[in-house]
C-alpha cells in the first residue's frame, strides 16, 4: 500500500514559493532571448500582408515604436516558453491533491489546450490573414478620393497578434465543452438538442470578435462550429446513469 505523505502549510508555501521562483526564472531567460529573436518574430509577423502588398511598407510613427515593438515581442516571447512550464508546474503542485479521475480529465486537458491554440493561430495565420490584408488593400487603394496607404508598425502588430490570440482562445472551444460533459454539467444529448443556439452564438462571437468584414466572420464561425461538432464526439451521454 502506497503511503501517502502529508505537507504542513508551511510547506505548501514553501513548495509554491519555489514552484513560482522557478518560473519566474524561466520567463526572464525566455525574455532575454526574445529580445533577440523578436526581429525574426516581427519580420514573421508581417509575412502574410506583404505576400499580398509586394509594395508595402510599414511605419514608425515615434522614435520609439522600435523600441516598444522590439520589447513587447519580447514579453510576448517569453510568456508564450513560459506557459508549457508554467502549467506544468501548476499541474505537479495540484496533482498529488486530486483524485484518479480528476487526473484523468485534467491531464489531457493540459495537452490538448496549448496544441488546439497553436492551431488556431496557425489557422489565423495561413489562412485569415491572406483574405482578411487583401480585402482591406484593395479597399483602401480602390478610395474615391487620393490617398497614401502607410499602417502603423505598432497598430498592424496589435491587430495580427489579437487575432492570433482570438482564433487560439476560439480554439479551445472542444474542450470547455468536453471538461462540462466529463464533469456532469453538459451531457451529450442535451448539447445536440442545443445546436441551433450554439450555432447562433458562433455566428455571434465571430462576428464581436473579427474585423467588420464577411470573410474572416465566416472563417471564424466555419471552424467554431467544426469544432463543436468534434466535441459532441468526444462527449458521453449520462443522463440515464
């Protein structure tokens, strides 16, 4: 019989003090190197608008957007290495306190959750952007009136970077869904019976959430509602139980 090891709070807070210190170190290494990658980040970044506006360029309305863009690429960096480790350290503090089949659900949870928001940026990113940069060129270069299109640097990279994290918290969509019917709150019946108004609400979130214009509403709501029909796979039918 495995012996099961009681902490004092003390020790708790010993444990979490440390567990804290531990990712704080992570994140500061993680931003010390952003700070050199975060050109290649912003070169990245700016790819998909000028694949599709050869022409292009991009500006610096203040003498220190390089600097602010550099450094919050930076923090951007280094929060996006931290948060695998910062979730495993939550997950090695939590784990010990929970039951079998509450690590049972929670485990594949935090798998699932950071590869589900890469795909979604990676989804904004290769597919939204293309669509969403060209309609707004050519809507600015067909004006009535004459007019020079120059985007601000920091206001192109606040825009890409949102929608990135749109389509990657949208994403999750499958799991919020699948952690309810696990937990007893949604079964799988009741969200079938539901799909008109999740639908609705789709339509509703892509349409708060994207630019004012159809195309990126549409790839929004089209993978949100995919999703949501995947989820209905995964989940258990227990009203009966």
């Amino acid at each position: 019989m495995k012996r099961v090891t009681r902490m004092t709070m003390g020790q708790h807070f010993a444990e979490l003090r440390g567990r804290i210190l531990w990712t704080l170190l992570v994140f500061i290494v993680a931003l010390c190197a952003g700070w050199y990658v975060s050109p290649y980040l912003q070169e990245l970044l700016a790819g998909p608008l000028l694949h599709v506006w050869p022409d292009g360029a991009l500006l610096y309305t203040g003498l220190a957007d390089g600097l602010m863009i550099r450094f919050s690429l930076s923090v951007l960096f280094g929060i996006f290495i931290t948060t695998p480790f910062a979730l495993w350290q939550i997950w090695r503090y939590v784990a010990p306190g929970l039951h079998r089949r509450e690590r049972n659900i929670m485990w594949p949870i935090l798998i699932a959750s950071p590869i589900l928001f890469l795909l979604g940026a990676a989804f904004a990113f290769y597919i939204l952007f293309p669509f969403v940069f060209g309609f707004f060129i050519e809507l600015n270069q067909n004006s009535p009136v004459p007019s020079v299109l120059l985007p601000a640097a920091t206001d192109y990279l606040a825009f890409s970077i949102g929608m990135l994290k749109v389509f990657g918290i949208a994403f999750q969509l499958p799991l919020v869904l699948v952690l309810l019917n696990r937990v007893g709150i949604l079964s799988r019946a009741r969200a079938v019976k539901m799909r008109r108004y999740i639908i609705v609400l789709i339509v509703t979130v892509a349409a708060i959430l994207t630019p004012p214009d159809v195309v990126s509403q549409i790839l929004l709501a089209l993978p949100m509602w995919a999703l949501f029909e995947i989820s209905i796979l995964f989940m258990h039918d227990d009203e009966n139980k």
